[in-house]
C-alpha cells in the first residue's frame, strides 16, 4: 500500500550561484511508495538526497547499503527502476512530476533486505563461485536457475511495458570532440573559427564540466565559452549524449539521449579529427569499509 506521507526537504542546501534546479517548479514524485518533494532540474538522486534519504540500492552479491559514490551517469550505485523501465542511472536522469520510482533487487524493503544474509556466508561465495557452481547434477539445473534469478541483479519488464522509439543518423563532420567541459568548448571554438565544421558531444544535460561548481568568476568564464558555442553557426552540440567508441577510420559512435519521440539514437559519425575532452572518471580510495554509505 502506498503511502500518502511526503517527506521533507531536512538536508536541501540553499540557494547557490549557477544551481541548475528551478526553486520555483516544484512536485512530488514516488520513491519506494512514498511521496517525495522535487524542483525541476533535479535528477531522481539529488532529490532523494535533499530528503535525507542515504542507501538508493544494494551490491550484486552480499547485498551491502549502497550510497551515492559520484553523482553522475557513471554512479555505479545509483541504478533503479522507473516506472517498468529497469536499470536506471538515476544520479543523472531528470526527476519529473509523478514519476514512480523503486530500488531493485531487494527483498522485502531497501532498508531490510533478507538476501544480505549472504554476508553471513561470504567464505563460501569467493569472486566467480557462480560460473563453477550448480553445474552438476544437470538435471537439478531447473531448480538451481529458478533460486538463481532471484539474486540477478536488475530491475524487472512488464510483458504490457510500451516500448520507446530508437533510430539512427549518419554525420560526417571535420572535427568531433568529446567531452564538453572548458577544454573540449576551447577546442571546439578553435576548430570552429578556422573554418572547420565540429560535433561537440557532452554527457551531462549542460556544457561546461567542473565549471559548473565555480565561483563567480568560473560562473562568468562558462557563461562566455557557452554563448560563443552557440553562437558558432558551425558547431552541433550534443547533450545528454556519449562518445561510446572510436572504430577503424576514425568512426565514431555516438549515444544521443532524450530527444522528442526518441529514447535514444545512434549517431554514426566519419570524422576527421578526433578531439578527447572527457574528464575525469572518479575512482574510489581502496580501504575497508569504503563502500558504507556517508
């Protein structure tokens, strides 16, 4: 049964110079049954976060609290189910009003979840105990599988679930760059001006990489290089999109995300130059415990 019970806001920060959400859209979604408060412009997580909420999902196999680690597409902990679409990289999607949205994999609750007594047996399950397990006998195959599935990691389908539309495009431009914080929207700018024809491809919803958490000065600095990139009549910027790989003759794919009537599509793109601007990927310091949640 849901409940009709809205948290509050208990750790939202203030106001602060260049914040991307809007303080004057606000809604509700739900997160586990329960009513949570949003601005527009909050992904699901830091909306979540601002509640106070701390453990978004639980690890693959001994079933540890799992926390946010980055706060980005790559947050390998906040993955959830929205709606009957699994597997969702909720530290980067966009929160929107009356989205319903649950943890995966967890039995009965997040908060109490019965398949973390795998911790209690973690001698016996060592790293790839699955591939040499449950082989013999064959014919109690069946009975394993069905015990297995439980503990797949992922979310789940419905059979009725509507299916988003996917296409492709062809793109052939003289100079693609990846990554478009200061130095990929610099790179960009200078191909740009000697006449080149350019593709900048940024994975976050915003150009501008760790800018975007500056003070005044980084703030004026993003707003000059995001109005010139605009402005050049010869630059396509991709947001919400990704470089996924570079192939024999410089051909580049590329993941562009959350167009109108779009899930997603595949941009085949025969470059000449190819320009990477990615940033960094934060990794975390190796120590006991270092996966606790806070």
């Amino acid at each position: 049964m849901r409940s009709t019970v809205t948290k509050t806001e208990s750790m939202r920060l203030g106001a602060q110079p260049g914040e991307v959400i809007d303080r004057q859209q606000r809604f509700t979604f739900t997160w586990n049954g329960r009513e949570y408060p949003a601005y527009s412009g909050d992904t699901i997580v830091s909306a979540l976060s601002a509640a106070g909420e701390r453990i978004f999902s639980r690890s693959f196999k001994y079933h540890r609290p799992r926390g946010l680690l980055t706060a980005s597409y790559l947050d390998p902990n906040c993955i959830l189910q929205v709606g009957d679409e699994p597997n969702v990289r909720a530290a980067h999607r966009r929160v929107t009003p009356g989205m319903t949205v649950r943890s995966q994999n967890t039995w009965p609750s997040l908060r109490f979840d019965l398949k973390a007594a795998n911790q209690t047996i973690e001698r016996f399950l060592p790293a790839g105990f699955y591939y040499k397990t449950f082989i013999k006998p064959q014919r109690l195959w069946p009975a394993y599988e069905s015990v297995l599935r439980r503990f797949a990691a992922g979310g789940t389908v419905s059979a009725s679930a509507r299916h988003g539309s996917f296409d492709k495009r062809y793109v052939h431009p003289d100079v693609l760059v990846a990554g478009g914080g200061p130095a990929g929207m610099a790179a960009a700018l200078a191909a740009a001006e000697v006449g080149a024809q350019v593709l900048l491809v940024e994975e976050e919803h915003e150009l501008g990489g760790h800018l975007r958490w500056g003070g005044y000065e980084e703030l004026q600095t993003l707003d000059a290089l995001r109005a010139e990139v605009y402005a050049a009549s010869n630059i396509e910027v991709m947001v919400d999109s990704v470089v996924a790989g570079r192939y024999d003759g410089n051909w580049v794919s590329v993941v562009q995300r959350n167009l109108p009537y779009l899930v997603e599509r595949l941009v085949k793109a025969r470059t000449k130059s190819l320009v990477v601007a990615a940033g960094l990927i934060e990794r975390p310091y190796v120590f006991e415990g270092n996966d606790t949640p806070g």
